[in-house]
C-alpha cells in the first residue's frame, strides 16, 4: 500500500485524533488487508472457503425469501 495515513493532533486532543486515525485505517483497509496477511491460504483453500460463503448466503437469502414477508 503506498498511502500513508497522517494526522495532525491539534489543540482538540488526543483521543479525538486517535478516533480519526482508526476511521481513516478502516477507510483505506489497513486491518482488512493486515489480517489477510497473517497467515498464507493456499489459493485451492481461499477458493472454497469463498464458495462456501457463497452457499451460506444463498440458503440465508432463500430462508428469507420462504418465511415471508415482515409484517
């Protein structure tokens, strides 16, 4: 990643420049990408982990769609 995230703490305080600093981090992926990057997946186990999540939402979507509608 070749951005960097700067934030300038002011007279306001630090908590308020630390809450930035984390919305900015999840804006840009940081965590996402450092926990995608803890530990190496084989791309064969990535590609089935991601099918079944795929077959998770469907049967969620389609349980949804035969309960009915919310009244």
């Amino acid at each position: 990643m070749s951005t960097t995230i700067r934030v300038e703490i002011d007279d306001r305080g630090v908590e308020r420049s630390l809450r930035k600093f984390k919305r900015m981090c999840e804006s840009y992926g940081v965590v996402r990408e450092y926990r995608k990057r803890q530990e190496y997946k084989k791309p064969s186990v990535r590609t089935k982990e991601k099918n079944e999540a795929a077959e998770k939402r469907r049967r969620k979507n389609v349980f949804k769609v035969r309960r009915g509608p919310k009244i």
